[in-house]
C-alpha cells in the first residue's frame, strides 16, 4: 500500500526514513535559507546541511520534529493497538 504524505505525518502509517526523505526534499538548497529554517526549528544550519549533503543516516527524531514543525508539518504519534514485540534476553 502507497501511502501519500500529506502536512500530517502519522509515524504509524509510514515508514520514519520516508519523513526523513521528504523533510530533505523540503530544505532550501541554497545556504541562506537553511539559515532561516534552521533558525525557526531551532536547529543548527549545519544539521541541515549534514542531512541534504552529508552523510546523516540516522537523525535524532526530536530534530526531525522541530524541522517539520518549521516546515509546516503537523507531527503525531500514534500508539499502536497491539502492543510491541517482546524481547526476550536470553543469557
């Protein structure tokens, strides 16, 4: 099942590497205004670099938050119904 994104991003509907790919489509290309985005999220223009240009594969998910948040995005969580897998350690 395609899901489309919308302003709203359900981290329960879609895959969290798929809001990743579109928050990076969405940051300005030039530097000035990575500057003003970052700005208003309240990270650093270098974080955003870093994810346009750079190598980040793993972003902390409270800088995905305040990047979408800045974008415009509407960002929810939404419990699953069925609790998570248990892991069992064994030793």
């Amino acid at each position: 099942m395609k899901t489309k994104l919308s302003h709203k991003l359900k981290v329960d509907e879609i895959d969290l590497d798929q809001i990743f790919c579109e928050i990076i489509e969405q940051i300005p290309e030039h530097w000035g205004g990575m500057v003003l985005l970052a700005e208003e999220a309240g990270v650093t223009a270098q974080t955003l670099w870093n994810w346009a240009y750079g190598t980040t594969q793993n972003p902390y998910l409270r800088n995905i938050i305040k990047v979408a948040r800045a974008l415009g995005y509407e960002v929810t969580l939404v419990r699953r119904r069925t609790p998570a897998t248990k892991i069992r350690v064994v030793s």
